[in-house]
C-alpha cells in the first residue's frame, strides 16, 4: 500500500519531521500541519487519503480536530498518536471515530501495517459504496411516478431475493432488460455476473454454440475451446432477450437445460454442472407466438413462473416529463445543456403515441436538443408524425414497362423492402431476413449491393 496522500499533525517540528521520513520511505505523499486549525485548512485545499494527529496540541488537539472534522461529516481516517496516553483519552478517540490510537514511542514496522491496514478498509469501503451506486444506478434508469410504474417497481423488489425464473413481456422500447438488470442487482446473486444474450441478433447456426460454448475442433472454425454463456452466468443470472427468436431445436435443448441445471459443450459429452438464474423476455404475445410456432408451450410454461408486464409509454403519458428532463439532464453531461422545454412541447409529447416507446422518447429529445443548438426546446424542435399502418402505404404502381425500367423498377421495389424489413427487425440482418424469406448470405449481398450498411 503506497503512493498516499498523509497528513502528519504534530506541534513539535522534530516529530513532523521523524514521520514525515517515515512515511516518505514507505513511498507516500507527506504533508504537515502545527495544529488542529492547520490541519483543517489544509485538508480543504486538496485531497487527503490519511490523519496522523497528536492528541495533545496547543489551540486544537487531537481529540478537537476529529470532532470538528465529524461534524462537518468528513469520514477521512484518523490516527491518534501521544506519548502521554489514557484509557479515557482512547475511548473517546474512538468513540469519534479514530481508526487506531498509538502510543509512542513506535517503529517503522508496526506504522506501516496499522497505515496498511486502515488504506486496505478504506478501500474496500469506497468499492463498496461504488457498487451501491451502480445498483442505484441501474434502477435509476427507472423514471415515472405513475400507478402503471409503481406497480412494476413493486414486483422487482418482490421477485428479486429469490431464484425464480422471470418472464418480462413488454414492446420494444418498454426497458426490459433494464428490469432485468435490477432484479439481479438486488437479488442476492448481484456480485456475480449479469450475462445477457439477444436471441434474435446472433445468427441461428452461431446461437448453440454461444449459449454452450464448444470444445476445440467441435466444427470448422472452433480452434480452441470457449465458455458459453451459460458457464460465464454461472453463480449469476443469464438474460434472454425475444425467447421466441430461438430456433425451435434450441429450444428443447434450452428446456432440458432448465430441468437439469446441467450443459454439455459442443463436441463434449462432459456434463458441466450450473447454477444460473433464468430472465427471459419478449416484445411478442407469448400464446401468439405459441400458436406460430414460434415458442415451444413446454418451455414457456416453464419460463413462465414469475411475469412482469411492462406497460407502453402510451398508457402512461404521466411520466414522459419526468423521463424528458431525466434524458435532458444525462445529455447535458456530455453536450450543450438544453435549459429547459416549455408546456406546449410536453403537451406535443404526451399527445403522440409513441410506436418505439422510451427508446424512441430518447432519440426524439437528443435530436431535439441538437435542433435548438442550446436555447429552451419547443414543440417545432420535435417534428413527431404518426407511423402509418402497413396497409395504408402507397401500393407499387403496375404498368408495362421496358425489360430496362421493369429491372430498375424491381431493384427499387427490392430496396424498399428490403429497407422496410430491416427497420422493423431494428437491423437485426438474421430477423430480416426470415421476414423477406431469404438467406442471411443473401441479405447481406444486397445490403452491400444497395449501400444499405
């Protein structure tokens, strides 16, 4: 442990001088102060990682600099040393909060480890406070006061401390693997890892092997093994986004998984035991998606234990000022701050319907904050226009071109679609793809083709 700042209070100039040596060999930063009110002023011009006080001291002793410092709630560890020690001075020390009171005369050694010592916990303290404030951070992503919300806050922290597998339902946009994420965070297994997986965004042929991993050799291509997902999870919770994008096949294997608590990588017939907790979520009606076949019923009622419905942004309109000036606030870290949004803008807000929900609110505000290039936002900076219904488009019209206009006309009506697909798969290729009923291989030719990348 080294490399601290240490500040050394003492009135006698010969004992500032012997610690500041001392301290200095041990490789720390070393300043010094006469007395209490020095020390006090110097501890507010820069940072100060440790105190070592005299206990008795002209003007301001020990035992006055700790109180004054807890009073102002300043928690910087303080070590209490003197030649002339009491039973009741050491008590009161450390009632104050002192982390250690030594008598002089004392060696290096033995300064050295207790300095160790109290560094090594007031590092784990601030790790400590680190990871309580990314759990709040993490449902500080939350915003929305409204009934809807609270209801959903409710069930987290109802489901959180046990295992049960969880089931989030909600459109795209709605934050489910926000909700994911908090439930680990407050669940007992939140220093473990939170490993989450999109089903429709790897590859089908490539989604195996990243939920099992694989031994070396196990196909062309697997040139040293690898962890899946479901070893890296292990001790934690596994997210699995749009279940239903899974294939069929996979499924049942997933199934199997859950019942036994047991994987075999690719090209090994070693069980390897594991210990996850289970969130899977979709933006589909889980019994239309049952129905298409899209869902294995078995593994849903086995998913199925616990569900969390997150409710649009358009059945509750409440919240949208709240979260327009919780994303006016994270954007101003980082840019031009927006000084404020005025009524007839959140009205224009709340009035829209809102297809892409939070996410969607998001987009919309950054790209208003750019419109008004740093003045207060009004409703023109947020040109909102409903998302036409598919069968209201303009059809193509049918006529009798040339064999040159009809293959023009084709790579055009291929474009739009092809465009079309991959907006609502978000531009996920593997999605688009089984919604234009081709190969990925050929999707992406004509993504390239088309300068659609």
């Amino acid at each position: 442990m080294s490399g601290r700042q240490i500040l050394v209070v003492d009135d006698e100039p010969r004992m500032r001088r012997v610690l500041e040596i001392m301290l200095r060999k041990m490789d720390h930063e070393v300043a010094c102060a006469a007395d209490g009110h020095e020390a006090l002023r110097r501890i507010q011009e820069g940072p100060v990682d440790l105190v070592i006080s005299d206990l008795r001291m002209p003007g301001m002793g020990g035992i006055e600099l700790l109180n004054a410092l807890r009073a102002q709630g300043n928690k910087l560890p303080v070590v209490i040393i003197t030649a002339h020690g009491t039973i009741q001075s050491a008590v009161e020390a450390m009632k104050l909060g002192a982390c250690e009171y030594m008598l002089r005369p004392f060696d290096m050694p033995v300064l050295q480890g207790t300095i160790d010592r109290i560094l090594a916990a007031r590092d784990m303290a601030r790790q400590n406070d680190f990871l309580r404030h990314e759990i709040e951070r993490e449902w500080g992503g939350f915003v929305g006061g409204g009934a809807a919300m609270k209801a959903v806050y409710d069930q987290i922290r109802l489901v959180a401390p046990n295992k049960t597998t969880v089931l989030i339902t909600g459109e795209t946009g709605t934050g489910k693997e926000l909700v994911a994420r908090a439930i680990h965070s407050a669940s007992p297994r939140a220093e473990e890892l939170f490993v989450p997986i999109n089903c429709a965004a790897i590859p089908d042929e490539m989604l195996e092997s990243e939920l099992f991993g694989y031994e070396k050799g196990a196909f062309t291509g697997a040139h040293k093994d690898r962890v899946g997902k479901f070893e890296l999870a292990h001790g934690g919770t596994l997210f699995l986004d749009e279940l239903p994008e899974m294939p069929i096949g996979l499924q049942a294997k997933l199934l199997r998984v859950l019942q036994e608590n047991v994987i075999e990588r690719l090209g090994s017939n070693r069980p390897v035991p594991i210990n996850i907790r289970l969130i899977a979520a979709t933006n589909r009606d889980p019994r239309a998606a049952i129905a298409e076949n899209r869902l294995r019923e078995d593994l849903y009622y086995r998913v199925n234990v616990f569900t969390i419905a997150l409710p649009p942004l358009r059945e509750r309109p409440e919240d949208i000022p709240g979260l327009v000036h919780h994303f006016l606030a994270e954007f101003g870290r980082s840019g031009p701050a927006a000084p404020g949004i005025t009524d007839d803008a959140i009205a224009r807000l709340k009035a829209y319907s809102w297809p892409g929900n939070v996410r969607e609110l998001k987009n919309v505000v950054e790209r208003a904050m750019v419109l008004a290039a740093g003045q207060v936002l009004e409703a023109g900076h947020f040109p909102l226009a409903e998302v036409p219904a598919r069968e209201a488009t303009t059809p193509v019209p049918v006529s009798a071109p040339s064999c040159k206009e009809l293959n023009t006309a084709l790579e055009g009506l291929e474009e739009k679609l092809i465009r079309e697909a991959l907006d609502e798969a978000q531009g996920n290729k593997a999605r688009a793809a089984r919604r234009l009923g081709i190969s990925e291989r050929s999707l992406w030719y004509k993504v390239k083709k088309y300068g659609l990348d």
